[in-house]
C-alpha cells in the first residue's frame, strides 16, 4: 500500500516523507536501500526526506502548504536552538528577507552560516569538549546529511558554544589574554 502511493502522481513533497517514513517504521531497519531500489531514489534521498519530519510541527505545517521548500528544510534542520530556527524560518518564509519572498536555498544557508559561529575562534580546546564528532558541527552535518558545506567547521548551537567559550573564560580568566587586554579582575 506505501509502495501504491508512493506512485501517485500527485503526492506532495510532505507526504512523500511521510509515506518514506511509515515504510520505514513498518519494515525496519533494512527498509531504506530495499525501497530506494524499488522506486529508483538514492537512500541518501530517502533518508534525508525522513530527517526533515523531525523540524518543528511549525515548519512542517509550512512545508505541507507548500510555503517552504525541501532545500530550506534541509537547511533548518542543521540548526537546533529554538531562537535560531525561528530567526531563520522567518527568514526562510519570506517574513524577515528584504524583498518579502522566500530567499534561495543559498541565500538560506549563508544567513545560517552567519549565525554559526567558526570553531576555530573557539577559546576552549574543541577536542576535548567533544565538539569534533558533535551533531551541530558544520563538518560532522556535511558528512552525515551532505547538507551544509561552509569553509571550516562552525557550531550550529550558538548557546552551547557561548557556554563553553564562559566555562573557559571562568576558569582561565587570570591566565588570559583578555585579563591583560581588560584589565579587569574577573569575568562574568
């Protein structure tokens, strides 16, 4: 029955995923290459339609009234703080982008880009926080959903980088750059 309306001409992209998604939850593990080779779609396709269907229920909403696209989704599911995905689903709707349309799938993922930022201006060592095989770095996104694709790997959870980068000052503010910079006693 999946399979029959997975052939309908008429299937919206929304339901497509979902379609994809009960197969899987039906047939288990083995069930992605089984059904890309049965319709002719990539696993990789497959699987990144079923990670979209985790996106906030608001978003979802969007893309089943067709006001967002599958690449903007893309897009949004790399970021995990809430604040930020409303800042870019505004965005990616039309309701912040100057001209008052959707912006472009690239356009979409240079303004996330912008919000990430770099782990190399990380003051903390990022191997040892764990941030190198981190779901929210930019690299380990790219690897994982071929979604992503910025110059050096970026945080994608702009308040567990800020955390690190104050855990950091914390503790090391007597020793830092910053205390001789500032001069200041502490740090807050």
């Amino acid at each position: 029955m999946i399979i029959e309306n997975l052939q309908r001409e008429d299937l919206t992209p929304f339901e497509e995923a979902q379609s994809y998604k009960q197969y899987f939850e039906k047939k288990g593990k083995g069930a992605i290459p089984e059904l890309a080779t049965r319709i002719g779609k990539s696993a990789g396709y497959i699987r990144r339609k079923i990670a979209v269907l985790s996106l906030p229920g608001n978003v979802l909403k969007a893309w089943e009234k067709e006001e967002i696209s599958f690449s903007h989704l893309e897009q949004l599911r790399r970021l995990k703080n809430k604040d930020d995905m409303k800042e870019a689903f505004d965005y990616a709707t039309g309701k912040t982008y100057y001209r008052g349309t959707a912006p472009s799938k690239r356009e979409l993922k240079d303004a996330i880009d912008n919000m990430a930022p770099p782990l190399n201006k990380a003051l903390f060592n990022i191997k040892e926080e764990g941030c190198t095989a981190c779901d929210q770095n930019s690299d380990v996104q790219q690897k994982l959903w071929e979604v992503g694709g910025m110059k050096g790997a970026h945080c994608l959870n702009k308040g567990c980088f800020k955390q690190k980068q104050n855990n950091f000052l914390t503790k090391n503010w007597k020793s830092s750059q910053y205390r001789r910079s500032y001069g200041t006693n502490g740090f807050r």
